[in-house]
C-alpha cells in the first residue's frame, strides 16, 4: 500500500488522514474490480470473434430455400 503523505498537526486533521486512507484502501479495490471486470469482457470480445469465425466458415452458402433443404420421409 502506498504511503499517504503526513497531514500537519492542526485540528481535524487525524480525521482527514484517516479518511484519506479510507478512500484510497476503496480507490485501490475498485481498481482491481475494474482490471478483472475489463479482463473478463476482453476474454468475452476474444470469443465472441472466434465463434463468429468459426461460423463464417461453416454456414452454408448460399442458404436453400426451405422447400429444398427438407428432405423426403424414409420410407418404412
């Protein structure tokens, strides 16, 4: 943790530094909150285009209409 610079003797000024530590202890968890949350969504973009890949190449060109994609009944 970083060391807060020392507030100079004067009245309230323990309840400024304390509150100054309080903030950067919170400053400090939301940061890393945010680095995960920003590793998560790039791990999700880095799917998302890898499945999109994967798609483009596998879908049929051009699509049959719905009549000819349909196959007759196995006859029993």
């Amino acid at each position: 943790m970083p060391t807060l610079p020392r507030v100079p003797a004067r009245p309230g000024a323990a309840k400024i530094q304390n509150d100054l530590r309080i903030l950067t202890e919170r400053l400090a968890r939301i940061n890393d909150n945010l680095a995960r949350k920003i590793s998560s969504r790039n791990e999700y973009d880095k799917t998302i285009q890898e499945t999109e890949g994967a798609y483009a190449k596998v879908r049929p060109l051009p699509l049959l209409p719905s009549h000819l994609a349909t196959r007759p009944p196995i006859p029993s």
